[in-house]
C-alpha cells in the first residue's frame, strides 16, 4: 500500500513536471485547429487523475503464493545486475562487443548461480558463436572494439 | 468467389520453397523462444523485428516469418506449463491445471500432443473465421473516416481495462503511459520538438523496439533473480506421444465449441488469448459438470483452454489487419515491424497489397500443420532444452537483447534507454501494473494523435465530429458499457460479501 502510495505521487509529481514542460509547445504558425500540446496534455490530464485516485484508495496488490517477497539479498542482486547492464551499454562501443559480453555475461552467470568454471567456457563461447551468427551471417554489424587489430 | 481466389493466390505465395522454409524457421525459433522462461511471444516477434529487416527478407516473407513465430511461441508457452507447471505466460495457465495433472500420470505425451491437436483446431476455426470476415470487415472499414478512428481507438484502450476484470485502473493508467510515451520527439504537423530535452537521439521518438525490450526482457531478467534458488523437475515424456482416435473424438465438440468462443474473443479488442481461454475453462467445467474430473487431468479441461487460445490467437490479427488497430500485446508489436517496411495495415491493405495480406493468412495454415506435425518428432528435443540452467541462459538472453537494440540504430543510447525503461517496467511489474496496454498505448498513441487532429482539422476545431456520425455514437455508447462494466463487477462483489457478512 505505502508503496504503491509513493510510486503513485512520484509518478504524478513526474506528469505534473511533464506538462509544465509541455505547455510552451506551440506551433510557430500552423493551419490546423489542434497544436502539438493538446494530446500529451490530454493523456498526463486522465493519468493524472488516475494517479491521484490510487493516491487515496490504493488497490491491495494480490500475491500469488509462489512469489517470494523481495529481501536485502535480492534487493542487492538486482541492483548488481543492473550495475552489470549499464557496464554492458557503456562498454559495448569501446570494447567491442565480445569483450564487453563475457566481461559482464559471466559475473551475471555467477549471480544466477552458476558455478566459474561452467560459466567462464559458455559464455566466452556464447560471445564469439553470437558475433559470428549476427555479424557474419545475419549482416547486423556488432562493433570488434578491441578486437578490432584481430581483423586485418 | 472473390474470396477464394484471393485465398489460392495467398496459397501460392505461402507454398513457395523459399516461404515453406521461412515458416518452417520461423515455428521453430518461435517455439524454443516460447519454451524459455522469460521470453514469450512479444520478446520474440520483437527480437527477430531488426534481425529479419537486417536479412533483407521481401516484406511477405518477413510477415510469414513473424506469424510463423507467434504461433510457434504461443505452442512453446504451452510445452512449460505441462511439463514444468510454470505457465510461460498468462495465458497458458489454465492450461496448467489439467496439463500437468495429466504429465503426471504418464500421460506427457498424449497431452502435449492433444494440446497441439487443440490448439489446431482453434486456429483453424479462426483463421477460417477470417477468411469469412475480415474481407467484409475490410470494405465496411473503408467508411471510418479519422473520428471513427478516433472513437475506435478510445475504445480499444477502455476495452482493454474492462476486460482485464481486477485492476481496471491500473491497466487505464498503464495504458496511459503507453499513450503518452508515443507523443515524445518531433512533432510530424508542426516540428515542434516534445519532451526530447534537447537530446539528439530522442527526435525520433523512442524507438519501438527498444521499448518493447525494456519492458519484456529487462524487467524478466531482473524478475528471474528472485527466483535462482528454485529448481524444478522437468516430467519426463515418455511412452506414447499420440493421442488416439477415441481420445481425439471426445474433446472433438469442446474443440468447435471453445474454438469458436476463442475467435470472438481474439477479434474483440483488449480480450485475447488470456481472457479466452480462462471463459472457455470455465465454461467447459459448468458443461461437464459432475462427470468432469476437472482439475485432475480431464481431457476435456487441457482442450478447452488450449482450442481458445489458438482461436484467439489468430482471431486477433483480424483487427490488425482489417482496421490498423491492434487488439493485444503481440499484434502491437507486430504493427510495429509492419510499419518499419512500410507496410500500413488497414482496409486499403486488402485492396493494394493482397499478395501480402492473403500470403499471410494461408501461411498461418501452413504454420498451424507444421507445428502439429513437428510436435511428434522434436518433443524430446524441446524437454531438453527445458533442462538449460537459468545461469546459462539469463546471460546469453541480455546479450541477445542488447543486440536487437543496438541492431535498430547502431547506438549505445538506445541499450541505456532500454535499460531504464527495463527498471521502470520491473517497478511497474512489481507494483501489479499489467505491461502489454503500455505496448498497445503506445501503438495506439500515434494513430490516435493523428486521428483527433485530422478530424479536428476537417471539422475546423467543432468537437461535434467526434460523435455525430451513427458509427461513432455507436462505438461510444459501447465504449460507456466497457467503463461501466468494471464498475458494476466490482459493486456486485460488494454487495455478494454484505450479503454473506449478513448471513455469516
């Protein structure tokens, strides 16, 4: 409940910062009757509303059994794994895309429980047989980064 | 006689050595996609979107391809919710009650192949259904002018929180979201720059794939986390993996029955598969009534679900293809990859490009026969991929998903936009908000913009347009009974537990 109290106020004070950033939209000269602002406006309007209502009378979110509840140990795993993802989309220009897939790919096979040796084979494995099935066969070009003296 | 014309054309275009392979790829991934947990068919339709464009296949081909994937996951979801008991997606979990059941009683086999046989049957309805109807639908939809437009989007979004049933607000507000996210980058009437905070790469708006991966694979991924400590045991399929004649003949009514049920609900915006096969459960066991054993393994309880969620299935790409409006989370994104080759669907499709609409629509044959035929042979093939270790797979699935971002437009801002989104989408799951209206919103949203301003602009800005014409008064007075719908259920459950507190 005060969870869903607070996300629901956030998201508002978001809708509230959006129109404002929204209201100066108009176009410089233009034929038709309805601007650029009046749809987004419209949609943060009725979300707005709906927000405020779930501010004061928050529906009990339904558990299914099965569904552990979220704990420090987890809490700190995602937050882990998120780490993991930016360092994936940061590095992935600079150091090529193999490199930058196993140097995330077998931390993340060790937060899913995976032994290191396992880990270290299948994905450095998994990196290059991906490269090669999209860069070479499927022509989606992946940059080498590092690798890239490998080439010529 | 039209019709049939068209259909045997279709057939010509589906039956080409190069389309059979396409279909066959297709059902193929679709299925192994289907079967991991994690992946359902939006993640897959979404991820082979820039692979298939980067292929350079001929747009009737890549259509055939993304089909062929959609029923192939739809098929796969089902193999994990019998053999795991883990319903790959929200769908398949009826299928769960009797499936398992029946996999535990050494019946695997029989029930993953009667489900494939069901689910047949119920695409075949539908896609029959189609044939019949959405030509009809077709020429009648070329009437819609932009305010009918309008009013049948705005009903598309109520549909969607009348019929979710528990939390019709949080489906609206989701929904919502999904609206508003269309409206961010350049402006295409005026060129004013929205909510792109002078940020480059936002002036095209956010990039529907990237969109769909966040929501889907990121927020998965970060889900699957909770769940690391549990293993489960694959039921082994073993002995006969055919049902038998008689098997066959006594769901056969069941099978029309839910078949038909599932194409009416797919056709109606915001239904689907899921909403299909829970009614058609539930149906089935008022019917059987006492003679059911409903919930340890009856037959009739796997078939029913299953032959309503193949109906549903194709009887949602009806709305897709005849109106442009798509009525679940997978046609959403399937109108996306359409629009990336320039393809808008609508009623004019039918009349322009029939090669591709028929094409498609006789490869949904194909597909549904490949996939009943390849259920025999690669069952044991699809439990062992069943087996593969989350550790192993989580990773490679990141990586995969960043390739497909990176594959739209070759930069790293789209891996950290899809990054953030993927978080906001796991606060969003956590917090009970449903994902797909977001996708649907923001499909919806362009079109719908559109719409209200081109009908705005034909009016002169009177907002009369919006309901003078009997087509859209009529949607609208069906758009109220959508709102009230969830308002009245929910007074109904007030008023049934006064009464038992009275009583009690």
């Amino acid at each position: 409940m005060l969870l869903q109290r607070i996300f629901a106020s956030v998201l508002l004070l978001v809708c509230i910062g959006l129109a404002l950033m929204a209201w100066p939209y108009q176009a410089a000269f233009s034929y038709e009757p309805v601007g650029p602002r009046a749809f987004p406006l419209l949609m943060l309007g009725l979300m707005g509303m709906g927000l405020l209502y779930m501010i004061f009378r928050p529906a009990p979110i339904v558990h299914s059994e099965d569904d552990p509840q979220l704990d420090r140990e987890t809490l700190i795993k995602i937050g882990i794994c998120v780490v993991l993802l930016l360092v994936f989309a940061g590095t992935f220009e600079p150091l090529g895309f193999i490199v930058s897939s196993i140097l995330i790919g077998i931390p993340m096979a060790r937060l899913y429980g995976g032994r290191w040796l396992p880990s270290v084979v299948i994905i450095s494995l998994m990196s290059i047989g991906l490269y090669l099935l999209f860069d070479r066969v499927m022509d989606v070009p992946l940059p080498l980064g590092l690798l890239d003296v490998l080439e010529n | 006689m039209d019709t049939l014309n068209y259909l045997g054309q279709g057939f010509g275009v589906a039956l080409t050595p190069y389309n059979l392979v396409t279909a066959l790829c297709g059902t193929l991934i679709g299925t192994v996609v289907g079967l991991l947990p994690g992946l359902g068919p939006i993640n897959g339709v979404a991820l082979l979107i820039p692979i298939a464009f980067a292929l350079g296949l001929p747009p009737e081909s890549a259509l055939i391809l993304l089909a062929a994937v959609y029923l192939g996951c739809e098929y796969g979801g089902r193999i994990s919710s019998i053999l795991l008991n883990i319903p790959g997606e929200a769908s398949t979990v009826m299928t769960t009650l009797d499936g398992y059941p029946m996999a535990r009683q050494g019946l695997a086999g029989v029930a993953l192949s009667l489900s494939a046989w069901s689910s047949f049957i119920g695409a075949f309805i539908a896609t029959c259904g189609m044939v019949l109807f959405a030509p009809i639908l077709a020429k009648w939809a070329i009437a819609f002018g932009p305010a009918e437009y309008f009013v049948l989007m705005v009903f598309a979004i109520v549909c969607l929180g009348g019929m979710a049933g528990d939390r019709p607000l949080k489906t609206f507000i989701a929904a919502l979201i999904g609206l508003f996210l269309s409206s961010v980058g350049i402006d295409a009437n005026s060129g004013v720059y929205r909510f792109t905070g002078d940020n480059i790469h936002l002036t095209d708006g956010i990039q529907f794939v990237v969109l769909v991966l966040g929501l889907f694979s990121i927020s998965e991924i970060l889900l699957l986390l909770e769940k690391t400590h549990r293993g489960q045991e694959a039921v082994k399929a073993t002995g006969r993996m055919m049902f038998n004649f008689k098997e066959a003949a006594s769901v056969f009514t069941v099978n029309i029955r839910c078949g038909l049920l599932g194409f009416i609900m797919g056709v109606l915006p915001g239904a689907g598969a899921t909403l299909a096969s829970a009614v058609a459960y539930m149906t089935e066991k008022r019917i059987a009534g006492a003679s059911g054993k409903f919930g340890q393994g009856d037959k009739r309880g796997l078939a029913a679900p299953e032959t309503a969620i193949g109906g549903a299935a194709c009887g949602a790409l009806v709305p897709m293809l005849t109106l442009g409006v798509p009525g679940s989370g997978t046609t959403a994104v399937m109108i996306g990859a359409l629009s990336l080759y320039n393809i808008t669907p609508g009623p004019l499709l039918f009349q322009q490009q029939p090669d591709i609409v028929w094409g498609l629509i006789a490869s949904l044959f194909v597909a549904n026969v490949m996939l009943v035929i390849l259920n025999i042979p690669m069952i044991r093939i699809f439990t062992r991929i069943l087996a593969v270790p989350n550790w192993a797979l989580v990773p490679v699935i990141a990586i995969i998903t960043g390739i497909g971002v990176y594959a739209v437009h070759a930069t790293t801002f789209d891996l950290f936009l899809m990054i953030g989104i993927g978080i906001f989408g796991y606060i969003l799951r956590k917090l009970d908000f449903p994902l797909s209206p977001v996708l649907l919103g923001f499909i919806l949203g362009g079109l719908m913009e559109q719409n209200l301003r081109r009908a705005l602009s034909i009016s002169n800005g009177a907002l009369e347009i919006l309901w003078s014409s009997p087509i859209t008064f009529g949607v609208w007075v069906l758009t109220a009974i959508m709102l009230l719908m969830p308002i009245l259920r929910i007074w109904r459950k007030r008023s049934a537990q006064r009464r038992a507190l009275a009583n009690a």
